[in-house]
C-alpha cells in the first residue's frame, strides 16, 4: 500500500493507519476498552492506557494539526477524485502520493552502518550534513535539499545517517504522551521502592529508544534538543522537542519559511539551508528554530515565548489566529465528491482539537482530550470482526455523499475498494 506510509509504527501492540483514519489496538479487546476508566490510572491498566494514547496521539497530530490537515484533504481529494471518476482529476492520487513521500524520507535516506545499542554511559556523538533529494526522473535536485543527522559511537566510528524528517516529529510526539502516562503514574506510587524500580525500568526503556540503531530516524529529534542544550533529562528533552514538533506541525508555511537562519563560512551549506527554509522543511525548522533559541538565549532556556522571539516569529496568539484561518482555507480545497462531507466533518473536528491543545499541543493536559470523549478515532480491537460481505457500494457512496450516517465496516469497506483502484492508476503513471 503506498498510501499511509507517513506516520510510523515502531510498536506491535498498536498502530495507527491514516489511510483508513482508524487506531488498531491489537492487543485490547473491544470489552477491555469499554470497561477502561481513563480518568482513573492505575497498575493494571497504566501501560495499556499509555499505549493507546501513543497511538491516539498519531491520529490527534493528523486531524488536529495544519500539517495533518493538509495531508487530510490531499486524501480525501485523492478518493473523490477516483470515487467522480474523472480521468483529468486523477492526478490528485498521485499528488497525495508523493507528498507521503515528501514527509516519510525514511526507505531510501535512511542508512545504518553498524549495529549498535549505546545509553546513558555509551554516548552517541552526532553531526548534520546536507544531502539531496531526487527529483521524480532520479535526478540530484539542487533545489530540494535535506538535513541529515549522522550518528557515531564515541570513538567516532559511524552508526547511522538519518533524515530529519516529519516522520521523527511524529514519534517523537507519540512517544513523549506514552511515557508521560507512564512517568504520571509511576510518580504517584507510594511505595517508594516500588516506584524507584519502575523510575528505573521507564529510563532503560526510553534509553533503549534512544540509542537503538535501529530506531535513530524516530530518536534523532530528541537527540537534536537534548545535546545543545546540555539537558541530560530526558523526559525534559521529549517535553520540549514535543513542543516545538506540534509548532511545526501547525505553522503556516509562510511563517516557518520567513524565520532567520544565521549563516556560517560553508557556502554549500548555507545555499542548501537557504532553499530549505524558502520550502518550508519541517525537518530543518526544528533544526533553525531551535539554534535560532540558544543563539538567542543560550542552552536549556526554552519557553514557547522565548522560541519564536528568536526566530521574529509572530506571538502564539497571532499565531493561533493564523493557523485557524489556514484551516478554514482546507476547507475550501475540498475537492467536490462523496467523501466532501465526511472531510468537512473531520476538519471541522480538528480545528476544535486545535483549538483546545494551542499551537504547541501545551494549553491543556493532553488526557484532558480524553477525559470527556469528545473527540476519538476510530478504533479496532484484538476481537473486532470486519464484516465487508455484501455491502452495496454505490448505496454506502450516497449515503456518504449526502451526510447520512454509515457503519464503520462501510465506510472502510468503500476506502478499500477505492485504494485498490488508486493502486491501479499509480501503476501505469508515466508508462
């Protein structure tokens, strides 16, 4: 499935597909979901409830982000366009196709040269260079340059080279609200040994995230806060890159392409870094904004306020202001089809997410999200039955098309039958 590839899955237990826009909790069952209390973590449920906001995160950052917005409406235009079935639009599957290529970065750019597990006493160092990108005839395209982080033991020999991409701020934002349920709760044990051990057993466990060769494209944003700014706590490091990811995620591209960047005596790195900030790359944004930050105020200073003055971005309420108005902007690009009422739905719902959480993801708890149930993907469970066998197509398309209720199995059942013709199409693009 070419589709969908944007945000990853670094865990068996769950996912999130946001082609299909629903969260697989595939080691809960539909019962043990009803029976959970959210409000109320404890021993039994505190990994699970963890679990689940990771993968609740994912779908938050595409619904209720400008980033995910975008990446929403490219889909959605993508099946109405196939669902109209008219030829001269069908490039807008392929358009939705390469922007998932754009953001993921990670099958081709991403290089491991050794096998490696560090930690806390086994230090990575890192350095960034500045690559390249193809062009769509597999051509070095000068105007379209990347950030890498290049990883190395501390004897300097090379582990890894990884994209800095959207993909590293995705995780990075799941992972942090998946250990700050499980930090929350172990920090309200009374049995001081008991949450001692637990302290013990979540740092080896974030430790093993960070310095896991396998894992550096989802670590290295993480890695990009914690080492300039001399922070050695690392649940500080994730609250922080999560904060300045979600403001990424949200900022106009105007915005984001209009910050300093303070050039240094590398020509080729600073026309590269040049031509990534006029595209407004996410991945090299968190790199500026954040040395913009300690150029201004030096390490571990960061507050929301702080980050933007140093890079002359407008204040957070200006800012939120902005992104609402880029958001009903989204809905105005809705291509005209049966799935138009559905994406007016879930825009409509993201930009009350947005809303809530403010342009940094901070303005309330995340949990409080959930407290009331206001707003929740959908989600299957480990006893779910997908039930697709005699489900009237054109029946399910009308009724979506005229805002009518559908059940799930339909709605997803339609998805599938129209990904297997976006598939088809993508096959013979350029042949």
């Amino acid at each position: 499935m070419p589709f969908g590839k944007v945000f990853p899955n670094l865990v068996t237990a769950a996912s999130y597909d946001p082609f299909f826009l629903y969260v697989s909790l595939d080691s809960v069952s539909s019962a043990e979901f009803a029976a959970m209390d959210f409000t109320v973590i404890n021993e039994q449920n505190y990994e699970t409830i963890a679990l689940i906001w990771h993968e609740f995160t994912h779908w938050i950052d595409h619904i209720g982000t400008l980033w995910g917005q975008k990446n929403l409406v490219l889909l959605l235009n993508a099946l109405n366009a196939r669902a109209n079935n008219d030829p001269r639009e069908f490039w807008r599957i392929k358009t939705h196709e390469l922007s998932n290529h754009a953001d993921d970065l990670a099958n081709y750019y991403n290089t491991t040269h050794m096998d490696h597990v560090g930690g806390f006493r086994n230090l990575w160092r890192y350095q960034h260079t500045c690559g390249l990108r193809f062009d769509l005839n597999g051509v070095l395209d000068e105007g379209k340059p990347l950030l890498f982080t290049k990883f190395a033991t501390a004897q300097g020999r090379l582990i890894a080279r990884v994209p800095v991409s959207v993909v590293s701020v995705l995780e990075t934002n799941a992972t942090y609200a998946e250990f700050m349920i499980k930090s929350g709760y172990i920090a309200g044990i009374e049995d001081i040994v008991d949450r001692m051990e637990k302290q013990r057993a979540l740092s080896r466990e974030l430790e093993s995230i960070l310095y896991d060769s396998d894992l550096t494209l989802y670590s290295v944003v993480a890695h990009m806060t914690a080492t300039p700014n001399h922070i050695t706590d690392i649940f500080k490091a994730y609250d922080i890159s999560s904060s300045v990811g979600t403001l990424l995620l949200n900022l106009p591209t105007n915005v984001l392409s209009a910050a300093p960047y303070l050039p240094n005596d590398n020509e080729e790195w600073n026309r590269r870094a040049s031509a990534m900030i006029g595209n407004a790359d996410i991945g090299f944004g968190f790199y500026n904004l954040m040395q913009n930050l300690i150029n201004a105020y030096g390490p571990d200073n960061y507050s929301l306020a702080n980050l933007l003055q140093a890079s002359h971005l407008p204040e957070q309420e200006e800012l939120e202001r902005r992104v609402l108005t880029a958001m009903h902007f989204n809905l105005r690009e809705l291509h005209p089809g049966p799935l138009s009422a559905f994406g007016t739905a879930l825009i409509n719902m993201g930009m009350q997410i947005f809303i809530r959480r403010g342009i940094d993801g901070k303005k309330i708890p995340f949990t409080a999200l959930l407290d009331q149930f206001d707003f929740t993907p959908d989600v299957i469970f480990s006893d779910t039955p997908f039930n697709n066998q005699n489900i009237d197509m054109d029946d399910v398309q009308n009724r979506m098309a005229a805002a009518e209720a559908v059940s799930f199995d339909e709605r997803i059942a339609l998805f599938a039958f129209y990904e297997e013709k976006m598939n088809e199409f993508l096959k013979v693009c350029g042949v």
